[in-house]
C-alpha cells in the first residue's frame, strides 16, 4: 500500500428521466378527486422544451390547499378512494407533452392571500427536479401582495399565473428555457 492519499472524486450527477412506465404510475395519480365531483375543475397544460418542442416525457407532482384554503393532513395519496382529497397528485405527460390533474380551486392559506398550486417538475435532461407555482388568475389585488409575484417583473410574473378556461378549469404551460421561461423557485 501506498502512504498516498487518494483524492475521491464525486459521483457525476444522473438526470431525472427518461421514467419507466411500471414504477411511477398509480391508478388514478393526477385524480386529486373523481372528475365531476362537486367543485371539481380541470387543471391542464403543455411542457416545452427549450426549443418550443414539447416534452414527451416529464412527470408533474402538485400539492395544494382544499377549496377553502386548509392544508390538507389526510393519508391516502397513493390509493385514491374517490372521496378523499389529499392535496397531492403526480401526473405524466405523455406523447404530446399535455398533463392534466382533477382538482379543485385552492383556497388562499390566509385572508388576504394569493391561492396557488405548489409544483414538482422531473424531465429527460434535468439533473434536479423543478418547483415552481401555478396562481389562480382571479385576484390581481392578491397578487399584488404576494411576496413572490411582487418581486418579480411584470412579463416573468405572467408565467407563474394560470388562465382560466371557459368551462372553469385552469391551464398553465411550462417552458424550460427560452422565450416565456417559466419562473422557477430554488428552495435552499
């Protein structure tokens, strides 16, 4: 043996994707409640790539609120029994780059507050998942007052803001990089 010391060199990182589809999916994931339930809404959307290509393969995790603004405390994420909202869900985008959750409209955590939905975000080429937020479009006052949106400038500000479908519903798109980037947030 040598009296040497041997430098150790970290392991490289490893990306996020591609996933495989029989270790991630669960029956009924991006069910947060049954679709047509009472409140219920549609939350749907398109992630892009870079190059405005969609992304084939990325997987979304959500957590949020219940309608009236309670932090949600209940077991029973990864067995859906139709009935009990957890205020977590994990969805997959498909060929087309289209995810889409069954959800409700969260409430606001405290009076006054702007309500959004937290967000995961894993996909082929990112070596650490992404956490961003979608707001609801519906309270410009709320979001004048929230520290995040009013940090931020007016153009980087509207991709964190979802937009209302005609039947009630949320859509909010993801990009990347480039043009319209969606702000992404760094927990430290």
């Amino acid at each position: 043996m040598s009296n040497q010391t041997t430098q150790l060199v970290p392991t490289p990182g490893q990306t996020v994707g591609p996933f495989y589809g029989y270790a991630l999916p669960f029956e009924k994931d991006n069910e947060l409640l049954a679709p047509g339930s009472p409140g219920s809404i549609r939350l749907q959307g398109t992630v892009y790539d870079g190059a405005g290509e969609t992304v084939p393969d990325a997987i979304l995790e959500i957590w949020q609120p219940d309608a009236e603004g309670n932090i949600v405390q209940k077991t029973g994420s990864l067995v859906r029994d139709g009935y009990t909202f957890t205020g977590w869900g994990r969805g997959s985008v498909g060929y087309t780059g289209v995810y889409t959750f069954t959800t409700v409209n969260p409430g606001p955590t405290k009076p006054g507050a702007a309500a959004f939905i937290s967000v995961a975000l894993f996909a082929r080429g990112l070596t650490n998942r992404l956490f961003t937020r979608i707001y609801l479009p519906d309270n410009e006052e709320a979001h004048a007052n929230d520290p995040l949106l009013s940090s931020l400038e007016p153009e980087r500000r509207q991709t964190l803001i979802a937009r209302r479908d005609a039947d009630g519903g949320l859509t909010f798109d993801i990009r990347l990089q480039g043009e319209g980037e969606t702000v992404f947030l760094d927990f430290q």
